[in-house]
C-alpha cells in the first residue's frame, strides 16, 4: 500500500485519460475492503493511496463515493478510532470535499446522521465533530457560513437539555464550534467569536459533565483560530471563577497550547507566553490540587515547547515555594508565605 501511494503520487498523473479513470475507480472497489476499524493501520494506509488517486484523478469520485465513503463514515464513528488512522480519515474527507466527490450537505448530513448510533461513545463523537469540522472549513465560506449558523442556534436553543438525543446533539455542536474554530478564524464572521464566548462560559454552569468539558475544550481550541478574542477571555475568567470553572478554563488554556504547538510548533505558543504565565504563576499555589494539577500540565506542555524560556522560570518558582517553616512538620497557621509555598 505504501508504494502503491508512492507510485500514484508520481505517476498517476501521467496514465492516459481514457483509462485512468477507469483503473482508479477499480482500486476503490479494492481499497474499500481495506478499510476497517479492525486493523487501522492498514485503514490509514489504503485511505493515503485513495487521497492520492482522489488527487490525480478527481473523475474516480462517483465510485470513491459509492465504495469507499460509507466504509469512511462507519470508521468516522468507531470508538477505536485514533493517531494516524483518524488523520488519514479527515484528510480522506477533506480531500472529498476539494474534489467535489460528494455534495457538501449531502456528506454533512451523512455525517451528523452518525450521532443517532445507539453505540456511539465519547471518543466516537470527538471524532465526529473533528469530522464535520474539516469538511466545513474545505467548503466554500457560504456552506461554512451556514453550518456556523445551524450550530449557534442550537446552542443558543439548548442551555440545559434533558433528552439524551438533544444532549448529544449539544455536544457534537460544542466540538464542532471548537474544531471548526481551530481551523478557521471565525472572527471573520461578525459577532460569532463574541456568541461563542458567551456560550461557552455559559455551559461551564452546565449540571452536565460532558457539555461542561466540551465547551472547554472547544474553548481552547477555538482560542487557536481566534486568539485576540478568546485568550484573554480565558486568563480573565480565571481570576473571578470559583475553582471549579477555573479548572475547566485551566483545561481549555491546556488545549489551546497543545493544538498550538501542533499547528505552529513551539514558536507559535511564544507570544502568548507574556499573557499566559502570571496566570499560571498565581494558580500554582491554589488551594485545589485538580487546579494545580492542570497547571502543571500547562506548564510542562510549555515548557517542552519553549524550554529556553520557561526553564528559567520554572527554576525561580521552585526556589520560591522552597522556603517552608514547619518546625514539627506543622506550618504556623499565622505565617501566611509557608502556607502558600506549602500549596
């Protein structure tokens, strides 16, 4: 399969046009049985080699619609699905979109269609959401225009649903807000990045878990496409939350430095590092241990990043908290510096 992928890469262009489409929709047929949750690694390699035949020859769509897409849409929803098998599926379906294999709304219907599975787990529709967000961001910035539209009035229409169905149709909208974020600047759309703010600071007081940690997630993810609106709305909050909200914005601060790091490597965190890190600072002696603990995952995260930088720092905040008088093992309630380096 490899070199299969190999030689389309660099020869598939050069097949005579009277046959190539023909022998490219053959290898769908035979990519199609190929691609199954039962052996990702094979998945991930026959949808490589169908994304470069998509490439070379956009006219084998119909039968990569007909054969290889359903078998897309059944991985779409696996709970196994993960790493090099989930990125080769997006980037199936994106490619999809660019070649005008499948209609937008004919393929963004079969994928929201997925989330009424019975079987459907949390991973599953973190992917689904990963899912209809890249499509929507390959799309033309009418069709994403509209998918933004659809998904703030269903948040706006759902503060706190009580159906299972309406609950995960919540969340998938949450995910896709975030991930579609991620991709695009949606502050090129008036007034969206604002409502999502609102929206996702309004879910945070959310009795529910799952649509409180995803709104975290898409808060921190919708940070990378939007930074100017969404970091500062995330370090401000910080400072007038109780501990719970601040470790689900401590969670979101985490995702935005991680899909940071991926999409820009380590310089691209860099110029947050000024707005980001008093913050931290001052959260690293909270009296919640879930709240310290997820600013250590900040910190390391950025420090593996941008370790020239945060070495330094993470040195002095160490030579800081060091200095604890205990005598008997008891800090004196009255020395309030020994508390806090105790924390």
């Amino acid at each position: 399969l490899e070199a299969l992928d190999i030689v389309i890469t660099n020869h598939g262009s050069s097949i005579p046009p009277e046959i190539s489409q023909e022998l490219f929709s053959k290898l769908s047929v035979e990519l199609s049985n190929l691609v199954v949750d039962s052996d990702l690694h094979i998945s991930h390699l026959s949808l490589r080699a169908s994304i470069s035949a998509l490439k070379v020859c956009p006219g084998c769509g119909p039968s990569v619609k007909d054969y290889i897409l359903p078998k897309v849409l059944d991985l779409s929803s696996s709970p196994l699905l993960q790493d090099l098998a989930l990125d080769s599926l997006l980037a199936h379906l994106e490619q999809v979109v660019l070649s005008n294999a499948v209609d937008f709304s004919v393929l963004l219907g079969m994928l929201r269609g997925r989330l009424n599975q019975e079987s459907l787990n949390k991973n599953a529709i973190y992917n689904l959401a990963q899912c209809i967000a890249i499509i929507s961001a390959s799309t033309t910035p009418e069709n994403r225009q509209g998918v933004v539209a659809e998904t703030l009035a269903t948040l706006e229409g759902s503060p706190t649903p009580e159906d299972p169905a309406e609950i995960k149709k919540v969340q998938l909208a949450l995910l896709v807000s975030g991930d579609l974020g991620r991709r695009v600047d949606l502050g090129t759309i008036p007034g969206v990045t604002e409502k999502l703010n609102t929206i996702y600071m309004g879910y945070f007081a959310s009795p529910l878990e799952d649509l409180k940690n995803a709104a975290a997630y898409a808060l921190g993810r919708a940070a990378v496409g939007s930074q100017s609106v969404f970091l500062p709305a995330i370090v401000d909050a910080l400072e007038n939350n109780t501990e719970k909200k601040q470790y689900l914005l401590l969670s979101a601060l985490r995702g935005f430095i991680q899909c940071s790091y991926q999409q820009s490597g380590g310089e691209g965190i860099a110029a947050s590092l000024p707005v980001i890190m008093p913050h931290l600072e001052t959260h690293s002696s909270d009296a919640e241990e879930g709240v310290r603990t997820m600013v250590a995952d900040c910190m390391g995260s950025l420090t593996c990043m941008q370790p020239a930088v945060m070495l330094p720092k993470l040195s002095k905040l160490a030579e800081d908290h060091s200095a604890i008088v205990a005598e008997g093992g008891v800090v004196d309630p009255e020395d309030a510096i020994s508390k806090k380096n105790a924390l």
